[in-house]
C-alpha cells in the first residue's frame, strides 16, 4: 500500500547528502547536465561512471506496479554445487551467522543456476563480499542485465547515476578533507543502519555494490534482523506481530533536493509490517529502519516513538548480530536487502575520492506470513491502495476500531 503526492517543504539538510547529491556552488556541468565539480571529474579514475543529473528525466519515472516476484533463491542448490566447484574458489565466514568472504568467482560469468544459487547463498548468508571482480569493466547494460534476472531494477528519486543509466545509484565522495567534518558538525556520528528504499511498495531484495575507488576507511556494516528479532522476548514479539509501520522518502527527497531539484519519481508513502516474512528462509525479521521509517499504525506520537526508538536503539546496540566490511577497489557486495540493513562508516579524513555503485532488484510486497506471501496478488494489492490514505490519516482510535478491530 502506497501513495505519493508532491514534494512537502525542505527541511535542513545534512552534509552527508553531498556525496550522493548535486550541490550547486561546488559542482559543475558536463554540457546540460549537472555533475560533480570540475576538479573531481579531473581526479576520478573512472570517469565514466560519474554521477550526474539528467534534467530529461525529471519526474519522468512512476513507482513500480504490483508485480508477482519470483524468487531465484528458490531454484538455488541447498549445496550449492555450481558454485562451490568452480576451481580456486574459495568461501569464507564473517561471522557463524552473518557474512561471508568469496574469491575466485567472477560475478560477471554466472550462469543460470550459479546465479540461482548466488541468490539462495546470499539469502542464507545475508550478505556476501565477492574479491578480485572485473565487474565495473563491463558495460552497464551488461551489468543491469545481471542483476535484472533477480527482479525489475529500481530508478532513484534523488542519486545522481551515469548518464543514460538511471539504475545505477552512486556514491561520490569527493577528494576534500572536510566531508568528515561537515557531517560531524552537528552530528555525534552517522550510523543509520537501513535498508534501501523501504518506502517502495515492493522493496529490494538481491542487492549489488560495487567499490570503483577508495582509500582508507568507509566500512560497510551490516546487522542481521533476523537475529535482531530472534534475541527479543517471546511476549515481545507477539505485540510486534500484526503491527503496521509507515515508510516515507519524504525527509530523504527534501535534502536531497535541497542541492539538485532533480526529482525522478515523486516522494512516496507505503505501509508495511513491523515484522517481515520471508519467503525463501521461512522466517520472520524485524522490517524497520531509522532512515525511513516514521511512525507505527494504531498509536499515538509518543507511543509510537517509543517504540521505534527501542528497536532502533536494540539495532544499533547489538554488536554480535553485525558484521563490517573492509572494501579494495575490486571488491563487489551482493545481499539481501530485505534481511539486513546496513550503514556507513564515515570515518574518512583524507582527501581520498571514495566511488562506488550500486543496482538493486526489487522483490515481492512485504508481508507478515507464508499465507499472505502465497494468497498476495497484484489484483489484491491494487484493491489494497483504496484503504491507504484512510489509513495514514486515521486517529489510532479509527484505526484500531475500522482497520484491527473488526
């Protein structure tokens, strides 16, 4: 269930938005196109792939329509043979429950049932680190034609992308010092553990991110909300279950609109459960992030932050449900975004350029049981959005009497 609507007013923005957004005093254009400044273009290595904002795509691109999504991880080998024989390659743990280090496969030379087996690995593992990839040497559409076998591919609202290729989200910090210092200027740290745009109605799932540049620094972390649902009391879980979030890219459009105007799709609202099935695992996780979620159905401002302020807080604390990743330039990341969320480490205070991008499939509508994945229709969920804006605007009263208590 989603809606969107036109831009709400801007709020202050944060520094961090520069890395992945156009800010107009700094940077420059590239003909008619705006882009990173003109001292950064000279410095990146992989100039191709700059980001840049396209004003032809402009509000040009609408939200998915409901879709049936077809999981591979579903025709994966439990064993997984096609990918464990390929000679000299090698698997290693991160953690016993989360996280694993793969060299000698080369992601851009999958076949059918190795990519049918990446899926269901990456979906018992979380997330996977693949070393020593020739990926970012491929074209994009070879690239987008990968990751497209797991589902349709998302177009960001907001991120700058190459020109041509709105499929592409890129991070760009550019060669300054001062990013750290910027970010910190009002803020104790940035970690904001997330999954990719869970304000989609369907949200990601098979997730690919590739490092082009780096130096020293900007971990990746990324936390098990399997785990995290898991360590919670049973009476815990049993008033969790049933419960609605609302998840909105309102906040995240108003800054990053605040350096580019740039808007592909219109900001958007959708509702989902607090606690997620998966279809392929048969388990449930926690489903909510702090970057994106904005309240709970059915209570009142003060009950509903408490509560998420729990469970974010009961994220970010629970160190041994995380693994961190180091990244090289030829290093490429694949998870499951649904299961895991992830956040940055800016701990970076040297002028090193950091570029690195990523593709996301987008997977089925997140529901909270096996009977509501397998009855799920695209029929359903249509009729499904007539109730969406009664449900954003109800008091919790009218909510529990018209939408839980009847």
């Amino acid at each position: 269930m989603a809606t969107t609507a036109a831009a709400k007013p801007k709020v202050n923005s944060n520094a961090v938005f520069s890395i992945v957004s156009y800010v107009e005093d700094e940077d420059s254009k590239i003909g008619d196109f705006p882009s990173v400044s003109k001292e950064a273009r000279e410095a990146a290595k992989f100039k191709e792939w700059l980001p840049t904002w396209d004003p032809a795509t402009h509000q040009k691109y609408d939200h998915l329509k409901p879709f049936k999504h077809e999981d591979k991880g579903l025709l994966g080998d439990p064993e997984f043979k096609s990918l464990k024989s390929v000679e000299g390659s090698t698997y290693k743990a991160l953690s016993p429950r989360l996280g694993s280090e793969v060299d000698g496969i080369q992601l851009s030379q999958l076949n059918e049932q190795q990519k049918n087996d990446l899926a269901l690995l990456v979906e018992q593992r979380g997330v996977i680190i693949f070393r020593n990839q020739d990926l970012k040497y491929k074209s994009f559409d070879e690239i987008k034609d990968l990751v497209r076998y797991y589902g349709p591919l998302d177009v960001h609202g907001t991120f700058g992308a190459p020109l041509g290729h709105p499929e592409f989200h890129l991070v760009f910090k550019k060669p300054s010092i001062h990013d750290s210092e910027e970010i910190f200027a009002n803020s104790l740290n940035l970690i904001g553990f997330h999954t990719d745009v869970s304000y989609e109605p369907q949200t990601p799932g098979i997730t690919f991110f590739g490092m082009l540049e780096t130096g020293v620094g900007g971990d990746t972390q990324f936390l098990d909300s399997i785990e995290a649902y898991d360590r919670l009391s049973p009476l815990l879980k049993k008033k969790l279950e049933g419960l609605k979030a609302v998840h909105s890219s309102y906040n995240q459009d108003s800054n990053s609109t605040v350096y580019s105007n740039l808007r592909r799709k219109n900001p958007i609202e959708s509702i989902h459960p607090v606690v997620r099935y998966h279809p392929v695992l048969k388990k449930k996780y926690l489903f909510i992030s702090k970057g994106f979620t904005t309240r709970i159905l059915g209570l009142k401002k003060e009950e509903s932050d408490f509560l998420m302020n729990f469970l974010f807080d009961h994220q970010r604390s629970c160190l041994d449900a995380h693994v961190r990743l180091q990244w090289d330039e030829n290093s490429i990341a694949v998870w499951d975004n649904r299961r895991v969320l992830h956040s940055v480490t800016a701990d970076w205070n040297t002028p090193d350029i950091r570029h690195a991008f990523r593709v996301t499939s987008m997977a089925e509508r997140p529901v909270s049981t096996k009977e509501e994945y397998e009855s799920w229709t695209p029929e359903q969920e249509t009729a499904e959005l007539l109730n969406q804006e009664e449900k954003l605007n109800s008091t919790p009263a009218a909510y529990y009497n018209r939408f839980v208590n009847n």
